[in-house]
C-alpha cells in the first residue's frame, strides 16, 4: 500500500511539475517591437547610373584621321564659334601616311589649319594632345552650349520596356550639396550598345535626365557620378510591409505575425506583388491598423509583450 501511495505521489508531482514548466513557457511573454501597417504611396524606381553635363553638348570630329599640333584650349573654357581649338600638323601628317603609301589631296588641308569650335558654349572634354593621332571616327572635343545640366546615363536593358521620356526622376550623388534632386527623362536611345565593368558586359542603352530648372547649384559639377531613380509606376493607398516584419517558411511562404488584442502573436500568410526600397507591396493576408511584430523568431499563439517601433 505505501509502494502505490508513493508512486501516486511521485505522479502528481511530476503532473504538477510540467504545469508549472507549461505555465511559465506560456505565459511568459516574449518582447517585440511592433509597426503598425499604413496606407502609403507606393513607387517603382528604376536605378541608372551615369554623370553630370552640360545640356545639348556637342561632339567636335575631324574630317580626315591626321596628327594633332597645338591645342589652345582646355577643359571648362568657354570658347565663341569659330575659335580655333587645335591645329593640325600637316607635314607630320603626310609624313605618316606616306609611310602607309598614301597621301593626302592637296586640299585636304591648308598649312595652318586648325579645328574650330561649331559653337559657342563650355569645353567640357578635350581628348586633344600635341603629336597624337587623331580618329576621324571619334569625337576630339565636346562643347557645352547650354547653361542647364542633365545626367548622361544608362538604362540596363531588362528595364529598358519600363522606362518613358516624361517620366519623373529622383537624382542622388556622393559629392552633391542636397540629399535629393529632381528631374525629367528627356531623351531615350533608339540604339542600344555594349557596356563594360572589369571583365564582364551588358546591354545598355543610353538616356538623359534633364534636372528641373530651380534645382541646380553650385556643388553640380560636369563630369561627377550620379544617380538616377526613375520612378515608373506609383500606386496609392497601398499596403507597404517593412522587410523586417516578413517571415519565410521552408516551402517559400511569406508571413507576418499579428499582434492581437489578448496579446498574443498569431502568423498570417500574406501575398507579396512587389518589392520596393521601402518594403513589400502586400496585396492580401493584412489591413490598415494591423500591429505587425518586427524581426518575428516567435511560435504560433506566443504571447508577446510590445513596445511600438
């Protein structure tokens, strides 16, 4: 009889102990932080790179390859049309192609000639040094007629059928006054061309931003890095989810845990159409005024002490 009565004590106790450890599993709640879900605006950016320049800049060739003499001018020059921005060698020239068994017609050029700025504006690109050979085929000098800078950048070619002339465009660089400047996409490529990071390449095609006329100043300089965030899709009184209070389980699904009423964190699979920079657009599984648990690591049903984000 004492063997049962101990063994029916030793039960209880041990009932009694698992309780208890339940109890305190379950009822001790877990600290989060909460944000709560808001209707927002909703933005689609296309990223492009590229520098800052001179608007309607315009690209200075030579008629025939040949050899460059003095140059007279250099970057940032302000120059007139018709003032001369190099000279040719002549003689070295005809030098060189009568190596090449060739010889230039006697009016090919005069003994002083020179190239000649076709407009009046800024040198923003001189590519000119004394004695080097010059290809007809590409440009020698770049002028700047225009006072109003743009971005010369480059659209990757898997955005290209995103991205439209008028669309609005956010402009961010390193070494900018402002945090943010505006501008408009005033020019797309009709041809597309090879672009070269190390040893690898993409398709790229090339476009301008046009910066908004009050939004220029002095910290703008031709020639600095910039980027341009194109914005091409904007979608109201949408649902945007920070990263940091979406899950994924094993099979892919995304969740989120609500924080309920009776303070307890329940999962709730959701639907994700879209990621942007400042969260994913969810299109089902939440609601405006939804409590979301941030950096979720919980089990269903835990009950959770909050603190808002």
């Amino acid at each position: 009889m004492k063997k049962y009565v101990l063994l029916l004590l030793g039960t209880v106790s041990a009932i009694a102990l698992l309780l208890g450890v339940r109890a305190w599993t379950t009822e001790t709640p877990v600290t989060v932080k909460l944000t709560t879900v808001e209707y927002q605006t909703f933005r689609q950016t296309v990223e492009c790179t590229g520098k800052v320049e001179l608007s309607g800049s315009e690209e200075v060739f030579v008629e025939l390859p040949c050899i460059a003499g003095d140059v007279y001018v250099t970057a940032g020059q302000t120059v007139k049309k018709g003032d001369p921005l190099f000279s040719i060698d002549v003689d070295a020239t005809q030098a060189v192609l009568s190596q090449w068994g060739t010889a230039l017609p006697d009016t090919a050029f005069d003994p002083d000639e020179s190239v000649t700025a076709p407009v009046s504006g800024v040198v923003t690109e001189i590519s000119v040094k004394k004695g080097q050979t010059m290809d007809s085929s590409a440009p020698c000098a770049v002028i700047a007629p225009g006072e109003n800078l743009q971005i010369a950048a480059t659209i990757r070619e898997k955005y290209l059928q995103q991205v439209a002339v008028g669309q609005k465009a956010e402009i961010t660089g390193v070494g900018f006054a402002r945090e943010v400047y505006h501008g408009t996409v005033t020019y797309i490529a009709s041809t597309a061309h090879q672009q070269y990071g190390g040893t690898s390449g993409e398709t790229v095609v090339a476009a301008v931003v046009s910066l908004d006329p009050d939004q220029a100043d002095s910290s703008l300089r031709v020639g600095l890095n910039a980027k341009a965030s194109i914005v091409v899709n904007t979608m109201e009184n949408a649902l945007l989810v920070p990263y940091n209070c979406i899950a994924q389980d094993e099979g892919g699904t995304e969740y989120v845990y609500l924080y309920g009423d009776d303070g307890i964190a329940r999962r709730h699979t959701i639907t994700v159409h879209q990621d942007s920079a400042d969260g994913a657009l969810v299109v089902s599984g939440i609601s405006a005024g939804d409590r979301l648990v941030q950096d979720p690591d919980l089990l269903e049903g835990d009950r959770v002490l909050c603190e808002e984000g």
